[in-house]
C-alpha cells in the first residue's frame, strides 16, 4: 500500500526586510550552524544539495532546488532517500518585517514509524522542532548587523542548542566549516571568541565564531570534500567567488551581469550555476 505524504508548517515572523530575510535563509551550508535538527547541507552543484536531519531518527536526501522566485519564494523536491518537498514563502508585512511560512510534505518511513507513528505524535514532535528552529533563524537574523547578507555576520552561529555547536553534525558538514579556516591547523592558541571541545561537547576543536572564522563562503561540493586539499586556498577572482550566495556579495556592483547569480537577477526564477 503506498505511503500518503504528509504535511507539517511552521511561521515565523523576522524583523528585517523581506531581501535580507531570503538572502540569509538561502545559505543552506550555515543551517547546522544555527538550527539543532539539521546536521548537514552539502552542495553537488548550484541545484542540487544533500541533506541529513535526525528528528525521530536519522534521515537523509538528495534535493533538487525548483520554483525559486527572488524575495518571494523557494522550493525543493527530494531525488533520492527521504521522499519530501517543500517550499518557503517569504512575505513582507513592511518595509522593515518579514513573514516566513515553512511547509514541508514527506513520505513517513515504512514499518513501525510509518503513518502509524504520525499519527502518535511523531509529526507533532517534528512540527515542534521546525518551529524552535525557525524560531532559532529569527534570532539569527536579529542577532545579525543591520543590512548583513550572510549568516557568519551574526553572533548567534554555533549558539550552544546548534547541531555544530553539540558536536551533531556529520563529517561532511564539517569539512564545509573547516576549509580556510584557522581551525584546521590544529592550534592550540585560539582568537577570542572561538569554541572549542571542551566548551561544548563535542564539536570540533577550534570552531569559530563568525566574526573570528576566516573560511570561505563558497557552498564545498562534494567533489571538493573528495580531491581538493585540505589547505587549499578560497576562490580569489570575482569570478570565481560569484557564483554562488554570499561570497564576493560585496563585489556585485562591480560585476557583468552574466557573473552575478541567477537567483539576484530580477529574471533569474532560481540559481543556476
């Protein structure tokens, strides 16, 4: 008998206007940053991301970006593990406030936590936990500079119920956090402002707040985690730092057209590489 998806929301309100609020929630790499239930976002390509979530378990999926609309909209539909969708409406109520609605469609797991588990309580559980974390992005963003397009502006990353901040998250995720970073050299000297095992439990040593952490912006890919050197150096030419949200933000007045990404294009309807 076929699994019937279900449903979950969960709204909150940002006090921020409404580019800064999609700009800062389309850094998926940062989620395990600040939210406790996400314990990775990789990046195959500019399309396409690879997740792992553990409420009530472990999940994972592969996700294909569609329908993004600037400022107003993302979507994305799963391609293998976890069967899911969702989309996230962003509505501005004023020039300075934000209104996010998260919904999210998946297939319960087959066996003993299948429907019958959703109906026990499992969804409510889950639609608590996207909620606190939602409410965890608010923060974020409150705790972020005035104007701030990219989350490692905001004091509130790796905040002590953080999947990175519990030690959480997976290997993959933390190659992504470590690139370019002092926290790859094994220094036992940190700058002020830096978590290490002993302050959290687990997470990596040296894990950096993010106004003291010097990594790269640019979503790793896979491929990097797989061939690229552990002390390679982040993209240096516009054209290489482009390409992706919120590296070389600061440049894009400055660039061509063809080199500004898709999604900042009022023509763009999602990113492409």
């Amino acid at each position: 008998m076929e699994q019937k998806m279900v449903e979950h929301h969960a709204a909150v309100t940002v006090d921020a206007p409404v580019h800064q609020v999609y700009s800062l929630f389309t850094h998926f790499n940062d989620f395990p940053k600040f939210m406790s239930f996400v314990k990775e976002v990789t990046y195959h390509d500019a399309q396409r991301s690879h997740w792992v979530a553990e409420v009530a378990g472990r999940h994972e999926w592969d996700a294909a970006n569609e329908d993004w609309i600037p400022d107003r909209q993302i979507g994305w539909r799963s391609t293998g593990g976890l069967k899911n969708s969702g989309r996230v409406l962003f509505q501005p109520t004023s020039t300075q406030q934000t209104h996010i609605d998260v919904y999210i469609d998946y297939e319960p797991p087959v066996g003993v936590l299948g429907n019958i588990g959703e109906r026990l309580g499992v969804g409510k559980h889950f639609e608590d936990v996207l909620q606190k974390d939602l409410n965890h992005f608010a923060e974020m963003v409150h705790q972020a500079p005035v104007g701030a397009l990219d989350p490692t502006s905001s004091n509130y990353l790796f905040h002590p119920e953080s999947a990175a901040a519990r030690g959480k998250t997976t290997e993959r995720q933390d190659a992504t956090m470590g690139k370019g970073s002092s926290r790859d050299q094994g220094s036992d000297d940190y700058p002020e402002g830096y978590v290490t095992r002993s302050d959290v439990g687990g997470t990596p040593q040296g894990v950096a707040s993010p106004r003291q952490d010097t990594y790269s912006d640019r979503p790793t890919l896979d491929q990097d985690i797989i061939n690229e050197p552990a002390n390679a150096a982040p993209p240096t030419s516009q054209q290489d730092a482009s390409w992706q949200p919120g590296y070389g933000r600061e440049n894009e007045e400055n660039l061509p057209p063809e080199q500004i990404p898709g999604w900042e294009r009022p023509e763009g309807n999602q990113p492409r590489p």
